[in-house]
C-alpha cells in the first residue's frame, strides 16, 4: 500500500535570540532551537503512526508543520503525491484553490479542549466554522443537519448543538472537536494529545470513537502522545523522538516486545508493570539537555549507558538494522 503522508528531513529552526541590542550590549551571539531536526517517515492510508517522547522533544512541532502552522526550515512533506508544503504557500489568502482543498483533507484536534473551543459560540457555530470557512454548505438547515449527524457520530446529541462549551465535560468537549475536525470530512488527522487532558476512563472512551471512526471513514492518524499505554491501544506504527531527532521507527509489536534503542528501553522500562511488582524498576536517568547547546555526537550521549568515543563525536544516522530503523552506533556495531 502506498504511503499518503510523508516526511523527508523535516526540519524547523526557531530564533529565540534577545533584542539586537541586548545582544550587542552583553555581546551574546543569537540563540537557534532546533525544535525539530531533519525527521522522515510515512504514513499509509488507513494506518496511525504514533510519535512519543519526553516533553519538549519537538512532537507538537512536527504536528504544526503538517498541518501548515509552520513553515518548515528545511526538508518538505508530500501528501498524496503533492507538495504539501508548496500548496500550502500557495493557499494563504485564497479560498478554492488547491492548497485550500488540500487543507480540507488534513485536519487537527489539539490537545486541551478547554482552549481549544470558542467560550461565547454555541457548539452549532463551532462545528459549522470549517463548513463555513471552505464554503461546503451554505444554507443554514444544511449545516444545521451536518452538524447534527457529526455530532451523532461522536456519541453526542444533536441537540446538544444549542449549548455553550462550559455546559460539557472535558470528554465530552474533546468529542465536540473530533466532530469538528471531521467536518471537512478530512482523509488525515494530526492528533495532538488529543487525551492527555482527560481522566483514564474518559481517555478510553475518546480513544475508542476515534478508533470506530478509523474504521468506518478509512481515516489516517498521526497521533501524539507521551502515554506509550495510550500508545499501544492506537497506533500500527510508532517512532520515538529525542531533542528534536527520530531515533527509532518500529512496527508496534516490534517497538514493545524488544526495543532497540537504549532511550526507548528507558522508557518502556519506567513503566509500572503488574506481574514486576516488588521488582525494582531502573529509573529514567538524567535530564534532557538544554536544546540550545544540545552534545555533540549522538544528543542522547550524556544519559546512555552504552555510549562510548565515537557516540560522544559522530551524530548516528537512521538506518534498518533487523527490520527496525534504528539511530545508534552501539545498535549498529552490536554491542547491545
């Protein structure tokens, strides 16, 4: 099966410098973060590719940047066979053209639904605004019966579209953007998070409408999370990030059943397991370092305990090694 979304060498380069002349005044050279730094991968149709990682490791940047947030630095994102990030460009400011039609078809849901939904407008103006803004329906019974059936489709009621956000619980608002976000009737999904706001037993209710949603619209799913039980539950593919960097691509029942990289065993291994109890779990070690002086070599040196000279000088490269694409020299030489 081809691939419907992908990524070559992504990459988004932020200047958080000082004012000019602060810097001239302490003499400070500018301040570069490299918030994501050269990320590939793709995505079939009808698949979720799930990215993890620590917070501040450039998740919700590559999510910006496929949905045309952000300009990419450098590197570029082909959906369907298109230059995304061209007709993206091409689209500011123009209704009906082809960067519009494309951004019909991928759609976000973020992660905090309390900020991500408009307090003054009734949920009926909420969803109704991508119906509006594309010019998809235009007499109001039209959208009004839309709305409704969207609702519906994420186990909520069409009458609830007289309501303001406030009169909803955290799921239920979630659920108010997922009808959202599928108003378009979008064929990809970049999912921000989409849970992490909500309690445990509100997760797997969302995470199954979504899941349902898959199933019955063929949708795609980049889905973000630090959660790797949430993790487990959603996604056939899943890549680990650090400092910016994909260091290991997997197939889900690979990734969890013998992870390759030493910064992925680290966090499967923080997770409490039930027939481990009373054995003593090896705790993430070490801090992230500061990603505006990050090492040199490969950026997870410092916390590895395999890290030799070379780790420390040579930046690895991702590469398939036994089927995993894997970044790391002490996988590739076979010493772990």
């Amino acid at each position: 099966m081809s691939a419907l979304v992908q990524a070559h060498d992504l990459a988004k380069v932020f200047d958080v410098s000082p004012p000019w002349l602060n810097r001239v005044i302490e003499r400070k050279p500018r301040a570069l973060l490299h918030a994501v730094d050269g990320v590939s991968f793709s995505i079939e149709k009808g698949k979720t590719l799930a990215l993890v990682g620590e917070s501040g490791c450039g998740k919700s940047t590559v999510a910006r940047l496929l949905v045309g947030l952000y300009a990419p630095t450098r590197g570029g994102l082909t959906f369907d066979g298109q230059d995304a990030q061209a007709a993206f460009k091409a689209s500011e400011g123009r209704a009906g053209s082809e960067g519009a039609a494309l951004r019909r078809r991928i759609q976000m849901i973020f992660q905090d639904p309390y900020a991500s939904l408009n307090p003054r407008w009734v949920v009926e103006d909420i969803i109704a605004e991508p119906l509006l803004e594309h010019g998809l329906i235009h007499d109001r019974e039209g959208r009004r019966t839309r709305v409704g059936e969207l609702l519906q489709s994420v186990g909520l009621s069409p009458l609830d579209m007289a309501k303001y956000p406030h009169q909803f619980s955290g799921g239920q608002r979630q659920r108010i953007s997922i009808a959202r976000a599928l108003a378009t009737q979008p064929d990809f999904l970049v999912c921000d998070e989409p849970t992490s706001a909500l309690d445990v037993s509100v997760q797997a209710q969302v995470l199954n409408i979504m899941k349902t949603l898959q199933r019955e619209r063929g949708l795609t799913y980049l889905f973000i999370s630090h959660n790797l039980a949430v993790v487990r539950h959603v996604s056939d593919e899943v890549g680990v990030m650090y400092l910016g960097r994909l260091v290991e691509l997997a197939d889900k029942q690979s990734l969890f059943a013998e992870p390759r990289h030493p910064y992925t065993r680290m966090l499967l291994d923080a997770i409490p397991k039930m027939h481990d109890t009373g054995r003593a779990r090896t705790p993430v070690q070490g801090e992230v370092p500061n990603p505006l002086n990050p090492p040199t070599g490969c950026s997870f040196n410092p916390r590895c305990p395999h890290a030799n000279a070379r780790c420390r000088a040579e930046r690895p490269l991702m590469q398939k090694i036994g089927g995993v694409t894997v970044a790391c020299h002490a996988v590739e030489e076979g010493r772990i």
